[in-house]
C-alpha cells in the first residue's frame, strides 16, 4: 500500500547478513492439510488418499524480508481434483543485495497463485523464475505483481536489478511439453534510470488465466470495463493462442488501485477455492 509521503526517517536497506536458503515441496490431493516452512525447513502441503470432494491446501511461504543472499527453491505438485491456494501473508521485501526464488509446479488439479506484489528496496536485486506444467485438465490462476519500491521514503524504483520470468507449458498425449505462455521481464538500472522509464506508474502486474477449469476467470479478465478508465488505471488483456487462457496487464500509480482491479477480474476465484484467498492470509 502506497504511503503519504512524510518526514524520512533513518531507514536501513541492510538489515543482518544472514545467508539463507530454503527449498521445499507442496503436494496438494483430494484431501489436503496446510503447512509451511521457515528458515532452513521444508514446506510440505501433503495430501494422502483419495475422496469425492476436492480438496483445498493452503502454501504461505513467501510474504517476508529477503535478505542479502536468501534463496526460495520450492516444488509444488496439485493432483487431480484438488485446488491449491499458493498466497503471501504481506508483500515480499527485497532488501539490498541479491535475492531470488525459484518455483517449479507440476498441476493436474487446479493452482491459484496470487501472492502480494514484489516490492523492491534501495540497491535490491531480485529475480524470479516460475515454471508451471498442466497435466490432464490442469487449471492455472498466476498473479505476478511487483511495486516500485518504498517512494514514501524517497526508494521510488531505486533498486539494481529486478527480472521475473513465467514459463506455462501443458503436456501433450505424446508426453512433450508444449508452451502456453512464456513471459518476462527485465528492468536493470545499468539500462538507464528505470523511474524515467515508469512515468507515473508505481505499480504493475501481469495476470494468467489458463485451463477449462478456469474459464469463469478467464472470462473475467477479457471484459471490457469501465472501471479501470475511471480509476487512472491502464488495463490490457489478450487471449492465449489455442484458446488456451487470457493473460491481463494491469499498471497505475497507486498500488491500491491496481490491487483494486486484479481483485476485481479475479471475482470468481473464491467461488472456486471456497475461500477468499484474501481472507485465507494468515
């Protein structure tokens, strides 16, 4: 949420160098328990057995401050007939230094990812690489949302170095993996000043829709409203080749507005989790 700007403070881009890496696995089935991990542990969202009814796990790992040298390597895999929340309990800071995660997901089910946005400290540099395979009739929500930072303490896209890469592919009969959406982004400081490149805009995110089990959602977001227009907030979507999905760019300058509008397109998701995924932050 974007801050009235205010007296600054003394703010710190270095909090302790302590090196972390964490890797885990989620594993969501018909009937699910939720779970989550910490420094060096490993996060599990397990599922045994099967049932009528599918089944919902919740996966909160991110939502922290990545430090100087963290690492996030997680594998999730949805079975069939389950749905898997995947949220934040805050927007992940990256502070000074180089930060990364990496998520690989292999879904027959139904995943919903829609963490908080990115926001990127003074002197950050943070990547991000999500690789998602659909299996049978595998569903996909991917919300991928970064800020320009902290502006209300003078850090308006003051970072190094911020990229993130989303890679959907789904598996053909012959067992190939043939891509449904490849996407990324690179913005680098070494490229010129990334603000001037921004304009106005303090906020961006880009929004995926793919799989018949998603197609209220991708409905959603191929409407053309008027809200956007009436709220300063530029709104763009295109559907995916095969009629496959949609894919939606959302950008303004109050973060809130553009949270606002993702909200919005994503109306449905809750009817399909049986959750708000708002609500299900802990």
């Amino acid at each position: 949420m974007q801050r009235t700007a205010r007296p600054r403070p003394t703010v710190s881009n270095e909090p302790p160098s302590r090196s972390r890496s964490r890797r885990g696995r989620a594993a969501c089935g018909p009937e699910c328990h939720r779970g989550g991990a910490r420094g060096e542990s490993v996060a599990d969202v397990v599922a045994e057995g099967g049932g009528g009814a599918g089944g919902l796990g919740l996966c909160d790992e991110l939502g922290w401050g990545a430090r100087k040298g963290d690492v996030l390597d997680l594998d999730v895999e949805v079975k069939q007939g389950a749905t898997l929340l995947m949220t934040t309990q805050s927007a992940t800071k990256a502070f000074r230094g180089e930060t990364r995660q990496v998520v690989r997901a292999r879904v027959e089910g139904t995943l919903v990812a829609w963490p908080d946005p990115v926001a990127c400290f003074g002197g950050a540099t943070y990547g991000s690489e999500v690789r998602v395979t659909l299996g049978g009739s595998g569903a996909l929500v991917l919300v991928d949302a970064f800020t320009s930072g902290r502006p209300a303490y003078g850090e308006r896209w003051a970072f190094e170095r911020f990229s993130t890469r989303v890679r959907v592919e789904r598996v053909q009969k012959d067992e190939r993996c043939e891509p449904v959406a490849i996407d990324a982004a690179l913005l680098d400081a070494q490229h010129g000043a990334i603000g001037e490149r921004f304009g106005r805009v303090n906020a961006f995110a880009t929004v995926f829709a793919v799989g018949a089990g998603v197609r209220p959602v991708i409905e959603a977001l191929l409407e053309v409203g008027r809200e956007e227009r009436e709220q300063g907030v530029l709104y763009a979507p295109s559907r995916l080749a095969r009629d496959e999905g949609a894919v939606a760019r959302v950008a303004g300058e109050r973060t809130e507005d553009v949270l606002r509008t993702v909200h919005r397109r994503l109306r449905n998701v809750a009817e399909m989790c049986g959750v708000d995924p708002y609500r299900a932050k802990p």
